[in-house]
C-alpha cells in the first residue's frame, strides 16, 4: 500500500489525498513535518517538502514526489474518475487552473497564512504580523471573486465535469479557511461550489481533522457553511 508522507494543513497534501480517495486507491497516512528536516525524509526527497508518497511493496521502493506529479501519474495509470479529461483545449485549461491555485493562490493566500498563523505559532513561538495576514485576506476576495466568475459560466472550475482544477482549489481553500483566512460574504458562487466539494465523501476526513494548538472557525467543518 502507498504510504503518504503529509501533514494536515498542507494544501498540496491534501489535493493529492483527495486525488487517491476520488479514484479509490488505497493509502497510509504518515505524518511529516517538513520543516524539521528529518533525514530519512530527505533522502526520500531532496527538497524536503510534502507530499511524497511511498511503496515498498513486493520489494520494491517506488517514490513519488511533488503534488503534480503525483497527481498526473494516478491519472495516467488508475482510469477511475478521470480528473483531466477533454480534448486538448479542455485539458491545458484545466492544467492552467490547477497551476493558479497551486501557485498564484497558494503565493497570495494559503502560503502566507500558513506561515503567519501556523510556522510562526509552532516553530518560532512568534506573533503573527498583522500587516501580512490582511494582505492575504485581501488577496484572498480577488481569487474568490474569479471563481465566482467561473461558476457564473460553468458548472464546475475547469467545465462541464468536476476535474482536477476543482480539487487543486478546494485543497487550497480548505487550508485558507481553516486558517481563518476566508470572508464569504459577497461570495455565493464560490461559496455554494465549495459547499458541494465538502459534501464529498473524499473531502470528510478532511474536514474531521485537527491541527494541535489551531481551531478552526465554526463553520469549517459544517458542509452547508
């Protein structure tokens, strides 16, 4: 069985858990805090960053690394729920999509209040600086307000079908409003979109877990919130 080296308030992490339980592959959780630069880890990957994800089954070791990788091979080789589907054109959109919340919305959101609200909590026993977190909340309305335009078109992110794009952004957002880094108020496209990626049975563990020493606000958990 794969075992998945993760923590729970990665965004990366967790598209690539949501990613296993849509296609249904079966997996181990393992924690693993990056930041402490455990050597086993490191030599599993080099860049020391989660998710990696390991089998040693029948002898073998087979190690994958980076959320997109992984991501693209179950989609090549599980045909379950294909996550990348289309024509050309439908594909490198939805590829497009999945790079804007893995980079643009995680660099404007979900990595800033992940430092601010948890590594700083954590790690450096530092207070959080204000001036960042209201940067990134603001940041945080222009991307909502993109995937308010995007369900005005479409029923789902990247078309007519749930695909990987919807899952990239769910995990990124999962983590950003967990954090407290989220006002829904003006949003209901984005929001009621979400609501329904919640519902998910993929997206409940999600949902069940805590990180020690952060609560998230009330309604994280609630699928109708």
């Amino acid at each position: 069985m794969w075992q998945l080296y993760q923590f729970s308030l990665c965004p990366f992490s967790r598209k690539v858990r949501l990613v296993l339980s849509e296609k249904g592959v079966g997996y181990e959780l393992w924690r693993e805090n990056p930041w402490e630069g455990r050597d086993e880890f490191v030599r599993m990957n080099a860049a020391a960053r989660v998710p990696v994800l390991r089998n040693t089954e029948g002898g073998k070791d087979e190690v994958l690394v980076d959320s997109r990788a992984i991501c693209e091979y179950f989609e090549e080789t599980v045909e379950r729920n294909q996550l990348i589907s289309g024509n050309a054109a439908s594909r490198a959109e939805i590829r497009r999509l999945v790079a804007l919340f893995d980079e643009n919305f995680f660099g404007d959101v979900t990595g800033p209040l992940l430092h601010e609200r948890m590594k700083k909590r954590i790690v450096y026993r530092q207070p959080p600086d204000s001036k960042i977190l209201r940067e990134a909340m603001k940041l945080a309305h222009e991307h909502l307000y993109y995937i308010d335009y995007l369900i005005d078109k479409r029923p789902w992110l990247g078309g007519a079908t749930m695909t990987l794009a919807d899952l990239a952004a769910a995990a990124q957002i999962s983590v950003a409003d967990y954090l407290g880094g989220l006002d829904w108020n003006g949003h209901d496209q984005a929001k009621s979109w979400y609501s329904v990626i919640k519902s998910r049975p993929s997206f409940r563990p999600l949902l069940a877990e805590r990180q020690d020493g952060i609560q998230p606000p009330d309604h994280y958990g609630d699928v109708d919130g």
